[in-house]
C-alpha cells in the first residue's frame, strides 16, 4: 500500500491529480504488462478495441488474443479524434469496448494538447469507451510538460468509464 500511496502523490503533485491508492492505482511489473492484461480481463470473444495505427504493438497483439476483433484507427494529423469516431461504422462502435491512446505517441512522438483531450472526452463518454490511456513517455518532454487524461475536468468525475478495482481486504 505504501507504494500506491506514493503513486498518488506523485499524481498529485505532477498533474494536480487525486487518486484514491485503494481503488484506483495498481501496481504492475511494467506497463506493458497491464496493457497486456487489460483486454483480458475486459473484453470478450466478439468484442472491439478502437487501436490506433501505427501504435505500440501490444494493444493490439493483447486484443486479437483475447477477442479476436479490433478496428484500426489510421490517426494522422488532419484526421482528428472526433473525426475518426464519425467514421468508424456504427455497428462497429457499438460493439467497441476500450480506446487506446499514447501521448507522448509511441513511434511518432505526436504530444496530446489540453484542446484535443476537451474536444475528445465528449465522443468517448458518448460511446461508453474505456480510455486505456497509456502516458509511458510523460516525462519525455523538451518544453511543457506533457498532460495527464486524468487532468481534464470529466474523466475523474464520470468515474463510470474507469476500471476500478476491488478494495484490498487487508
Ligand atoms: C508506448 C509504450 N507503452 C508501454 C511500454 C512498456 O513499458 P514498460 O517498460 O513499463 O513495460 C512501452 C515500451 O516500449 C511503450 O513504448
């Protein structure tokens, strides 16, 4: 627990962010075992994940092996977020479950502003979308410091989009 507890200081000093460590820290023995686990514990044979393509592999090798079924978002700089959402078919999103997001991006080192992360939450509470927001690179940064999903207002307060965990008993 001492741990978690550190976990959300830092959070709470790097990003202005509070966190309950009982229920919503987890500790891993890396993050991609976490993004590994994820759509095991989550999705079902049949289900969607929304990947983004390129992306760091993982989400989408931990998707095809538990659900076999995923659609490929090509992101690039003109088609943003909500744009993407408009295109995908709508059985197609009706059947997705998780968003994969990687800002500071992993391989194109694109940086997510304040103004992307507003204009996005909207489309991804409207699809009941599970943000599997990976921030592995938040401390690479020349010059601002790069953004946590958690640090916009809506995320933290529509809690129903987050995995919480089980209260440890001890
Ligand atoms: C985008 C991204 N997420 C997660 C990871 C995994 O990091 P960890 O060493 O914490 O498992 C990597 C490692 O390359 C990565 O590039």
């Amino acid at each position: 627990m001492s741990f978690r507890k550190s976990i959300a200081a830092w959070m709470k000093k790097r990003f202005g962010v509070t966190l309950d460590p009982a229920t919503e820290i987890y500790s891993l023995i890396g993050s991609k075992e976490g993004l590994g686990h994820l759509p095991l514990a989550y999705l079902n044979p049949g289900d969607v994940a929304l990947v983004p393509d390129p992306a760091y592999p993982v989400y989408k090798n931990a998707t095809l092996l538990r659900a076999g079924s995923r659609t490929f978002c090509r992101f690039s700089k003109r088609m943003t977020f909500c744009r993407i959402l408009r295109v995908i078919p709508g059985a197609v999103l009706k059947k997705a479950k998780i968003l994969f997001l990687n800002y500071p991006n992993n391989p194109v080192a694109a940086v997510a502003s304040r103004a992307f992360w507003r204009r996005s939450w909207p489309s991804q509470k409207k699809h009941h979308l599970v943000v599997a927001y990976d921030n592995a690179y938040s401390e690479m940064y020349y010059e601002e410091p790069p953004l946590s999903f958690l640090e916009i207002p809506g995320p933290k307060r529509w809690g129903s989009n987050f995995i919480r965990f089980p209260r440890p008993t001890t």
